[in-house]
C-alpha cells in the first residue's frame, strides 16, 4: 500500500478511535451518576433503619441497593479499563503515524 493510503488508512483508525473513546466516557459517566444515585438510596435506607429499625423490607432493600452499587462499580471499572486500552491504541496510531516503531506488544 502506498504512504498515502497507509496514512489515510491510520487516520482513519484514529478517529475511530476518539469516536470510541467519546462514547466509552459518556458510559462512565452515565455509571457514575447512575452510583451517585444508587449511593444516594443507600444512605437514604441506613438513616431509614437507624430511626426506625430494621424491617425485613428495609433490611432486602439496602441489601438490594448494595449489590447494584457494586455491579455499578465493576462495570465502571471495565469501562475504564477499555478506555485505557483504546488510549493505548491511539499512542500505537500516533507512533506510526510519526514514523516510530510501529505498534507495542
């Protein structure tokens, strides 16, 4: 393939790129309001048990908000995880594209 086409094609790879990266950090702050909400809830039942006690219902509830909070978290920190690795891959495009040595391993 001819330098353009090579560059043109490495551009390309680029945006792409970006573009993921864009729609990857709308994901992460969409799970962070979305923790911030559940966090809220959470607080919210606590003060809920502490004034007037632990009913089954409350009790299931906090446990509930609980485990949302933390699949939250986990899926956050994949989210993070896969912006860095398209981090990464945008670092590769602009070696090549300034005639380093080529992509890492």
């Amino acid at each position: 393939m001819g330098q353009t086409a090579e560059r043109d094609a490495l551009l390309a790879r680029r945006l792409d790129l970006v573009a993921t990266i864009s729609a990857l950090t709308a994901e992460a702050l969409r799970l962070n309001q979305k923790l911030a909400g559940i966090e809220m809830e959470v607080l919210r039942l606590e003060l809920e048990i502490g004034r007037n006690g632990a009913s089954a219902q409350l009790v299931r509830d906090l446990h509930e908000a609980e485990e949302s909070a933390t699949a939250i978290r986990e899926a956050s920190v994949a989210c993070e995880e896969r912006i860095a690795a398209a981090e990464g891959d945008i670092e590769d495009v602009d070696r090549s594209l300034a005639g380093g040595n080529g992509p890492r391993e």
